[in-house]
C-alpha cells in the first residue's frame, strides 16, 4: 500500500482559466500572529498584529496556492519595520509566482511617557499600521498612526468666564515613505500640535500642569491638520500623506472631523 505522500494528487489550482479575468487581489486576510516592532531606540517590543496577504492573480491561473502565504509568514523572523516589510512583501511575490503583492499589517503599538512633574511612568497605547505593496514600479511603504491627544475649542475659552470646552481627540497620520522612518516621530507630530499629550497614568500635580498647558493652547481641529501637514511637507522621507483629526465631543452626541490630503504632485516643500 503506498505511503500518503507517494499519492499522485491533483492541482486544480494549477490548471489553466480561460474566462480572461484577472484578479486584483486575492490571498489571506485577518490572521493574528505575533510579531516583533523595532523601536526608535533599536530595541524590540512584542505585539500581536492583524495581517493580511495578498497578490494579483493573471488572467489564465485558476487560483493561488493559499497555503504559501502562511509559509512565507512563519518563516519570516525579522523584526517588522520597513526593511523588514520589503523583504517580506517580496518573499510573498517570490514565492507566489506574483508580479504584484501586498501585505498589510495592523496593530497596536505601546509609547512609554513620563508625566511632566512627578515623572510617574506609564504606557500610552497607540494603533500602528504597516501596508507594504509590490508592483512594477518597484517597492512602497505607507505607515499609519492613530494617536489620542487633547484639544480645547480656542472659541470656548474666549466666550467663558470658567475655562474652555476640551475633549479628546484622534489624530490619524498616514504617510506613503520614501524611505524609513520610525514609528515614535509620527506619534511625536501628532502630540506636539495638539494642545496636549495624554498620558496613562498622572499625579495630582501632573493633572494641575497638563490641564494648565491644555488650557493656554487652544486648538481648532483645522489648525491641527493645517499644522501637522506643514510638518509633513518639510520631511524628505514622507512622498505623500493623510492627516485626519476626530474630536470627541464633550457637550455634543457627534464628532467633529477634518481630513487633509496631499499626493506626491500636490506637496509643498518648507
């Protein structure tokens, strides 16, 4: 009796399709798995992503051999970060027999901050995601951060006799890179324009000094995305970007938003 490998067995994927349809895309999508981010301060810091994998299928195969996708991805070792994502992005086309491949990777990443006066130490998680594609152009990197920060309506302060109306906020930063850059600097922007960082954990004398520092630098949502892309357009590394800011309200049932584009033929250099 033969063995189960010996067995002859057929590849219908194999075979010729002659509909003459090409397929964008099609792979794996959602696999959590664990993985290794590089840090700007060249350590490691372990998390567990949302990945999925793609390729162009041409018009005469049949199908792709999903069970590659996962071998390439389990074979790869290397920390995530941008050389590493090119490698990877290319075993996939390597091995899938592809012309075109993307892999998108999505998770959460953990910031350490400090408060500003008692110095308390606490992680500030923010959500990260890599997307590497791969075509006839060549290769290309988009790294995406969603960072919270606080921001205080400047009309408020300037129309109350007790303070301001702040609430918190989500700045989304997507930036197409020409070349690498670490994950830290987008976060970095996005809390510097704001009018404040947030912080995991505060004392009552961080709270006095951040509430005080929210208070002296209102912002509206469109200064955000207006002062953030400025920032952008001064870093060579960046080739186009998104920026978006959701606000929170506090004293309505809805968010206020604002979005700010810009392709690699729209940029402003500083």
């Amino acid at each position: 009796m033969n063995a189960p490998e010996a067995l002859l067995l057929p590849d219908i994927q194999s075979i010729a399709d002659h509909r003459n349809l090409a397929i964008d895309q099609v792979g794996v999508k959602g696999i959590r798995h664990p993985v290794q981010i590089r840090t700007a301060g060249g350590g490691l810091q372990p998390s567990v992503a949302s990945i999925s994998m793609y390729v162009g299928l041409p018009s005469n195969a049949k199908g792709t051999h999903m069970s590659r996708f996962l071998e390439v991805l389990q074979s790869h070792r290397r920390a995530l970060d941008y050389t590493s994502l090119r490698e990877l992005t290319g075993s996939m086309c390597l091995r899938l027999d592809a012309t075109r491949g993307l892999v998108d990777i999505a998770l959460p990443y953990f910031v350490t901050k400090t408060a500003p006066v008692s110095g308390a130490t606490s992680l500030l998680d923010c959500d990260v995601r890599w997307r590497g594609k791969l075509d006839d152009t060549g290769f290309a990197c988009a790294l995406s951060i969603t960072a919270p920060v606080t921001s205080l309506w400047p009309c408020s302060k300037e129309i109350s006799a007790y303070g301001g109306h702040n609430q918190r906020s989500h700045i989304t930063l997507s930036a197409e890179l020409a070349a690498p850059m670490e994950i830290e600097e987008l976060i970095r922007v996005a809390e510097q324009e704001a009018s404040c960082e947030v912080f995991g954990l505060l004392k009552r004398s961080d709270k006095k000094r951040v509430t005080g520092r929210t208070h002296d630098n209102p912002r509206f949502l469109e200064d955000l995305v207006r002062d953030i892309a400025l920032r952008l357009d001064g870093d060579t590394r960046i080739a186009a970007y998104v920026v978006e800011s959701e606000h929170f309200e506090s004293i309505h049932d809805h968010s206020a938003y604002a979005r700010l584009a810009r392709s690699a033929g729209s940029r402003r250099r500083a």
